[in-house]
C-alpha cells in the first residue's frame, strides 16, 4: 500500500484495484468505479452491447428498486451518473463527504446483483435505439462513424459506442447478462474516490463493501486486435441532408503511455488550441492557434477542433471543420494540407511552444481542479497507463521540445498515415 500526500493505491485479495486520494479543501467526497469493459471489448453481433448494459445498471436491484437510488442520491445533495467509451465503462457519486458510504453501498450492490428483468430490456432497447436514431440526424455524428470505420478496418476503434443498429435491434437479454456477469467483477474494475477523509479510513470503508465480493467465472477475455499499418491514404465522402458541409481528418496516433503523447497534444495546441484531454471534451479559445488563422480567419471554415484522447490502444489524432457557407470541403482541405506540411517542415517557434504548453498545462488543470474531477483523472488513468501518468502529466508536458513537436509532425502527419472525410450536404 502507498501512501504519499494522502494517496494511496492498493489490491484487494480479490483483485479489486483500490485508488484514494485525499483532498480537504471541500466537504465532499467523489467516488468511482471503473470497470475495463467499453466498445473496444465488442465485435460485431454485439457492438453496443457496453453501452447498454451501463444502462442497465441504473434499472434497479433487489436493494435498491428502481428509482430508489435517484431517490436516496437526491437526498442527500449528490449527483449520480455513469457513461460508457472505447477502453471503459464507469458510474459516479459526488456526495456531502459523511454521506459517501451510500455511494460505496449502491455500487457493490449493483456490481453483483443487477435484475436485468426482461421489460425493461426492452424498454432499454427502444431507448438506446432512440440514441442511435438521434446521433444519425447529425451530420459530424454520421461522418465521424465512416470516417473511424475506414480508419480501423481491424481494431473495435472503427465501431461507435452507441453500436450499429442491426446489432440494438437483435441483442438479447442473455447476452446482455452474460456480457454483465463478465466484466463486472472486482478482478476488472477499479475502486476510486477523492475527497474530504482520510485516506486509510477510505479503504477500509471500500474493503467492508467490496472485499467479500467474488469474480465470476467467465473471465474478460483479452483483447488482440492489432491494427495493421496503414499503407496509404484513405478517403470518404458522405452525402446527406442539410445545407452545410464538414470535414474530418483523422491520422493514425499512438496510445497515452507512449512519450509520442504529449509531444503531439503540445502540436495539437499549436495547430487547433489545447482541447479537452479526457472523453468529457472542453477547451480554451483557439483563436490564435494555426489552423483558426488558415482556415476561419479566411473564412473557408466557420471553426475548426483538434481531438487528441488518452487510450489503451493506438488511437488517432482528429482535425474537423465547419465548412463556410459557399465553399467546400476540398478548399479546407487544401489549406489545411498547406499547414501541415509547414509545421512538418519548418520548426515551430520558441514563442509558439512556449504558449502551447502554457495553454495545455491551463487546460490539464481547470479539467482536474474538483474533486470529482480529480477522481475522474485518477481511474481515467490508470485504465490506459496508470495514476502516475495524472501525476507526471505537466512534467511530461514541460520536458517537451521544438525538435520532439517537429518529429511527432513529420511521422504523424503525413498523408499516408491519414484518413479524410468529407460530408457533402445535398441541398448546398
């Protein structure tokens, strides 16, 4: 067990990760479980499947009914929620810190004894559905999902969380128990919270709610896909409704543990402006960035976003646009194919990398200044490195170079590497 600055990190006997971190500049108190399950653990047949049985998860126990846990959270003044992505699934409580214990309550409850009654399967379905319904109105949502499925044509990277309608329509309630009874088990899941305690009292208070909890005997079977290298440029083009067109790139880009990580979330801050680092998104203004200048400054593009996330796999570095009313994808392309290749050729300037890590670091730090979000980080990281790479994170953002930002450009960044996406409004 470690334990420095009132953190503590260790493993229950029955393999449930264990990470606390004390916090006491707010009476209040965060707590998580993270379970190493989310669309990367899907195939085809089941893609979705994640996703849905997070919402299950909120239709009630023999404990807890359902709607009583809204009922008992709302009580006490807490907020409650769960989300689901690629690498994880996860649910939260944020709560008065004397009253975190019905946090840790609800959650060993609902990791074993979860009803699954066949009603609300259904209902559930008819809601996820609606989901996927509502996200295909969108027009970034429908080129994003082409534009990812071209790019993976190996990894469950390529497939949406939400998960392809064939597959919502015909996913059963066995197999929603079965995936349930796979993954949610102490082995595969992390127990965290930060807040107002002290951080030995908080793991004993994990230990008495989940330590007796046993693994199931379905073990989560190891993921293996690798995706190949890409060999060439690929493209998409898709047409829909609307009167307004968008662009995507997205390049190929290597996972969060890799040093290549921060060199290109530094290229990413001079490119488009530092974003958002976890799933939860967010930014500071970009309008002094290169690409705002390129593209919205001459009015090719109404905005433009970089997306560069932390994940357990090789992932992808992402560049969209809104494309400006009288003109098209291909002109954004081209300024943007002009910008790229001058950061790939000519070094950025002392001045430029200074800014950019100032803005990633200011980013980094208004994205973990709660203490919810300071649980989030910590559970966040250790599902696709560990908490060390919270805690190094501006060290690490610091120790990056001007060579490091021009090396990660010219290996990332280059067309063979990328995919291009084009949403082609039929009515423009």
């Amino acid at each position: 067990m470690n334990q420095p600055n009132g953190f503590v990190k260790t493993t229950l006997d029955n393999g449930l990760t264990v990470l606390v971190r004390e916090s006491h500049s707010a009476p209040v108190t965060s707590f998580w479980v993270w379970y190493r399950v989310g669309s990367r653990n899907e195939h085809q047949g089941i893609t979705g499947i994640s996703h849905w049985v997070e919402h299950m998860l909120f239709k009630g126990t023999p404990a807890f009914p359902k709607g009583e846990v809204d009922r008992l959270i709302a009580r006490e003044g807490g907020m409650f929620n769960g989300m689901t992505w690629y690498d994880f699934t996860t649910y939260l409580a944020t709560l008065p810190a004397e009253r975190i214990e019905l946090a840790l309550r609800i959650e060993a409850d609902r990791m074993v004894n979860a009803l699954f009654e066949p009603g609300e399967v259904d209902a559930e379905r008819t809601v996820v559905i609606s989901e996927r319904q509502g996200d295909e109105n969108d027009p970034e949502f429908l080129l994003h999902e082409e534009v990812m499925a071209a790019a993976f044509r190996v990894h469950p990277y390529g497939n949406a969380t939400i998960g392809h309608m064939c597959d919502l329509m015909t996913i059963t309630r066995d197999q929603l128990y079965h995936h349930y009874r796979t993954y949610y088990t102490p082995a595969n899941a992390l127990a965290v919270a930060a807040g107002d305690f002290k951080a030995e009292e908080m793991v004993r208070l994990i230990e008495k709610h989940f330590g007796a909890i046993p693994n199931n005997d379905c073990a989560p079977q190891p993921v293996r896909a690798v995706e190949p290298p890409q060999k060439g440029e690929r493209r998409v083009v898709v047409e829909g409704e609307g009167n307004v067109a968008y662009f995507q790139v997205v390049f190929r880009a290597p996972p969060a543990r890799e040093p290549d990580f921060f060199a290109l979330t530094v290229l990413d801050a001079i490119l488009a402006g530092a974003g958002g680092v976890t799933f939860l998104g967010g930014g500071l203004s970009n309008k002094s960035s290169r690409l705002y200048r390129a593209l919205v400054e001459t009015e090719l593009a109404t905005s433009v976003s970089g997306s560069l996330v932390p994940t357990v796999d090789p992932y992808v570095y992402s560049i969209s646009a809104v494309v400006r009313t009288g003109h098209t994808p291909a002109e954004v392309e081209e300024a943007l194919n002009a910008e790229l290749e001058r950061v790939a050729v000519a070094s950025v300037t002392p001045e430029e990398l200074t800014k950019a890590i100032k803005q990633a670091k200011a980013q980094f730090a208004y994205s973990s200044e709660s203490v919810t979000a300071q649980a989030l980080w910590l559970g966040f990281s250790e599902i696709f490195a560990d908490y060390s790479w919270f805690q190094n994170y501006i060290a690490n953002l610091s120790a990056v170079t001007i060579e490091d930002v021009q090396r990660v450009a010219q290996t990332y960044l280059k067309r063979s590497n990328r995919t291009v996406g084009w949403y082609v409004p039929a009515n423009a």
